[in-house]
C-alpha cells in the first residue's frame, strides 16, 4: 500500500507549522489537529519529524478499528501472516522500489569495525559530528509497503483459486513532515489477492466498495479517487499517468486537514503480474500470477475518527460506538 496525502507540510520545524499554505491546504489546520491529539493524550511527540508515540486511547480505537475490518471477512481461504518491519534488500532491488521511490526508502547500516573504531564513532557522535561513514550498508531495508514481504514467499505454482493473505504491517516512509497524518512510520492491515487477471481485479474491485461502505459506516465522510503514487521525477509522472490512465490505483480519502486537499485512508492496487514475474509466480496453467493489494492506514483511520467525532470516543455516536465497541 502507499496511502498518501497530497498534502506536505514545510520540514523545518518538528512543532511549530507556519499559518501559510503548502500546496492550497492551511498548514494552521495541520497545527491544530496536531496540538488537539497532543492535548488530549492520543499521542506524544518525540524529537524525530513524522515520529510519534500513541496514546492508550489512541491505540484503543487502533485495534478496535482493525478487529473491525478482520471481522468483515468470510473467506476460510484467508491466510495470515506476520513479518517484522525489516525486509530483505534485495526486494527493493529486484522490484524497482528504487528507481520509482528512491527518496522513501530507508536503508538499515549497522557499525562492522573493530574497538578502537568504535570509540571513535563514539566521540564523534558526542561531538556532533558526522559519523555516517563509520556504518556499513546492511542486508536489510525498513519495509516501505506492506505487502512487500510477501511475494518471494509465493514463488512458485499457486494452488487453483490462487491465494488471498492479509498481515498487520509497519511501514516506513522517509518523509519527514510535521503533519500529523504523514508519519515516517505507521501501521497497515493490507490485504493481498493472487490468482489469474479477473479474480484478482473482481476482487480490488470489490474491496473498494466494502473499504468505502465501512468507512462510511462509522459515519466519515470518505469517497473514492482515482489515483496514482508518489513516483519520483520527471519519469515519475509518467508512470503516474499511466497509472492513472489504466485505472491500476483508487484511494478512499477523508478529510481529515482539509475538505479540498483529503486524507487517503485506504488504498487500493493492481499490479498486474509485476510481482508474479519478479519472483516467478505461477498459476496452476503456468501462466504468470496476477496481484492486487488493498490497505487500510490504520492511523489515519484514527485521526479521522477523532478529527470527526471529537477527541473523547466515549461521545461518539452509539452507531459507531456500536460497531467498534461491539
């Protein structure tokens, strides 16, 4: 998933946002909720931009929110899976992550050096001095989708029917921001379908209504946008186009910031068979596997729960409260 907002709040100041507009949305209204969430105990802001801890409340609507969307299923095929916030590098190598979000990814080094090297990054770091050189790149990257993890696991012939996965993810994201819905790391419940070209659209398809009825259900004001991701460069808007053009991406968005700028709380996308070539996934008729992903942000869901029904949930409508506190 890349649920992305259109909106990129100034990286100068991890707590005072300027009562300007950056790209047509008032950063005072980012302020406002960030202060709001703050005030009330949701969540606690550390010295890092995008970084934030979560409150008890805050986490409480989290799961029950998720627990919400994992009873929505009923399909005894549904496999689950966990996998740690790290991923192998060479999936964002093979995959073209690199090429398409080089300024997003975030790449683990670790120090490989002997005692007396140690003590010298030690001292630099005290100093404040640059100390980067001393660490060697790692096998390893924080896991920028979270549907990545998945696909080498599938190489392979699928079984007929192909497969249908969910997982509860984190995600990283290097966007440092000081708006509070553009976290550099977050929660995703994602949901994956592989199998041959018109199960897998039938299915996006159909989670895209169910995504929005369920947001609409706890009474937000969500809608569907056709959409594409955050592709970098001049190339970038190519491939956005193009994306956009084959219809391979729609959002539903909120409007958590802003009415005319909203939120993407859950997003939805057709690979095609890029993941099934990439790691050699096959159908039972030794065709290429076909994929779509969809998923929910789980703490922007959140946000625009609080941002919505104000910051005390037990105020909430017995609607809502009905579905999330069953």
């Amino acid at each position: 998933m890349h649920p992305t907002s259109r909106y990129r709040a100034p990286a100068l100041r991890a707590r005072s946002l300027p009562a300007d507009t950056e790209n047509g949305i008032s950063t005072a209204g980012a302020e406002a909720l960030h202060d709001a969430l703050v005030a009330h105990g949701l969540i606690t802001p550390v010295r890092a931009m995008g970084i934030f801890g979560r409150g008890v409340a805050f986490e409480d609507v989290l799961e029950r929110t998720d627990a919400l969307i994992r009873r929505s299923i009923d399909d005894p095929r549904l496999e689950v899976m966990t996998f740690p916030p790290v991923i192998g590098r060479d999936i964002v190598e093979r995959t073209g992550y690199l090429e398409s979000f080089p300024t997003l990814c975030g790449v683990v080094h670790s120090f490989v050096g002997d005692e007396p090297a140690a003590r010298a990054l030690n001292q630099r770091a005290v100093a404040g001095a640059p100390w980067g050189d001393a660490l060697a790149m790692s096998d390893v990257v924080l896991n920028p989708a979270a549907c990545y993890p998945l696909y080498p696991t599938c190489t392979g012939t699928l079984p007929t029917g192909g497969r249908h996965v969910t997982m509860l993810a984190w995600v990283y994201r290097h966007e440092p921001s000081a708006e509070p819905t553009r976290m550099r790391s977050f929660r995703v419940r994602e949901f994956v379908r592989l199998g041959d070209p018109d199960t897998v659209v039938a299915w996006r398809d159909a989670w895209l209504a169910r995504g929005l009825a369920m947001l609409q259900a706890l009474q937000l004001p969500a809608r569907t946008e056709l959409a594409a991701d955050p592709f970098f460069g001049r190339g970038g808007r190519l491939l956005a186009a193009g994306q956009r053009e084959q219809r391979l991406k729609f959002e539903v968005v909120v409007p958590v910031i802003s009415e005319e700028q909203p939120t993407a709380c859950c997003s939805f996308n057709y690979h095609q068979d890029k993941f099934g070539t990439v790691f050699d996934i096959r159908l039972p008729d030794g065709s290429v596997a076909h994929s779509a992903c969809l998923g929910f942000g789980l703490e922007r869901v959140t946000m625009a729960l609080f941002q919505t029904h104000g910051f005390d949930s037990a105020a909430w409508p017995s609607a809502v409260r009905a579905l999330l506190w069953p």
